[in-house]
C-alpha cells in the first residue's frame, strides 16, 4: 500500500518496535497528525476474548471527561411525557412509529447515536435490519434503552462513546481531536481503559489486553504498552 508523504514523514517519528507509555505515545499521535482537517485519535485494543462465546463478548458505554470533539446529534424513540423529557434535554429528533418509514423506505440516517425507551423497544425492533449493521440499535448495556432519557441525552452529549468487541476481537473507539492538549488525551484515555479493565469477562484465561494502539485518522498508530494500562 503506497503512503501519502504526509504519512511517511510521520512514521519516522516512531519506533514501531516500542511500546510507549500513555504520555509519551499522546505527543507522537499528536505530531503525527498533520492533516488538513481536525484529526480523530483513535484506540484500536486487541483482547484476548472469544466473542463467539456470550461471556466473553465485551459492551459498554463510557462518558470521556472531554468529550470526543464532535457534536453528536441524538435520535430518541419517546411518546408522551418522555418524548417532552427528550426535547427539553436536547435532542435533535424525537418520535415514534412515524419515523420508522422515514429511516426504512427513504434512507434517513441524520443521526450519530439512538436512545429509546423500554415500552418503544417493539417499534424500535423493526429497524433492527437498517439500525444494526451500522451500530445503532438501542442497548440496555450502553445505556440507550432507558425511562431517564434527560440523563441518557445529557451523557451522550457531554461525550459518552461506547464500545463493544468487532468480529476480529478488537475495540476501536474514538477518544477526541488532534487539536486537544496531551493531558485531555490522556484523561480520556484513561477514562476509557478504566471501564474497559471493568468490563474483563471472568471467564478470560490468559491475557486480556493483547496490543493497544494509538492513531490519528490519517496518520500512523503509535502502541502503549498493555501491560502498564491493565488493573
């Protein structure tokens, strides 16, 4: 694969052979991002775990002390009092079966994350088709199929990613913006890595954290070493 030169400068920068720690691998990814554009930075962790088998899949939700830099529009599934609740918190759609259509026969994705609460579940489930493959069906485990849905906007807002196991056994979540300050990188990080520690299925023999890397949207990954982020 032919690399931009952008790219090629930026992996000179680092020793693909080291495993950094957190500090020193947020100043490489923030050297290495050198794009135009405002650049993602990326955790990409290889686990141990067999996702084929239920207790060892990994899911979950966690709200970054900084946020992620990018301003999340919320879909809420609500009738009544809660779908009153979901404006006031500042949702940017709010609905019920009128929206299923929309989003089935005309292909309406202007949203990032889903939120319903529990009693629109049976609505919500006949978009599993469409929502699914895309990563946006509601989940009890991320928090996203709630009554409270003040508090559900409030944290996807305020920076709540979640995370969950690819078919490879990866997680890839984002944890900000090249433009943030090494420290908020790091926060976020560690925010991060705390609730995934948390999430360690007890059924796992041997290491959980296989390989943790670092990466701007463009640019190269940087890895930290697992051993110094595992509880």
């Amino acid at each position: 694969m032919k690399r931009g030169k952008k790219y090629v400068e930026a992996a000179k920068l680092i020793d693909r052979a080291t495993l950094y720690d957190v500090d020193q691998a947020m100043e490489l990814v923030k050297k290495s991002a050198t794009a135009k554009f405002d650049e993602t930075i990326e955790v990409h962790i290889r686990t141990g775990c067999d996702g084929r088998h239920a207790e060892q899949q990994i899911r979950g939700a966690v709200v970054l002390p900084h946020g992620t830099g990018k301003t999340v529009r919320v879909l809420v599934f609500a009738k009544g009092d809660k779908a009153a609740e979901a404006e006031a918190a500042g949702a940017e759609y709010v609905g019920a079966e009128d929206l299923i259509p929309k989003i089935q026969n005309e292909g309406w994705f202007e949203f990032d994350v889903v939120v319903a609460t529990p009693d629109m579940m049976g609505v919500v489930g006949r978009l599993g088709r469409v929502l699914g493959p895309k990563g946006l069906m509601p989940n009890p485990k991320a928090g996203t199929v709630t009554m409270d849905v003040t508090k559900a906007v409030n944290e996807i807002k305020a920076g709540k990613i979640e995370y969950r196991l690819d078919k490879t056994n990866i997680i890839h979540v984002p944890i900000g913006k090249a433009s943030f300050s090494e420290a908020d990188l790091a926060d976020n990080f560690h925010a991060l890595m705390d609730a995934i520690n948390k999430a360690k299925p007890s059924t796992l023999k041997g290491q959980y954290l296989r390989s943790i890397s670092i990466a701007p949207t463009m640019g190269p990954g940087v890895k930290v070493n697992p051993l110094k982020v595992a509880e």
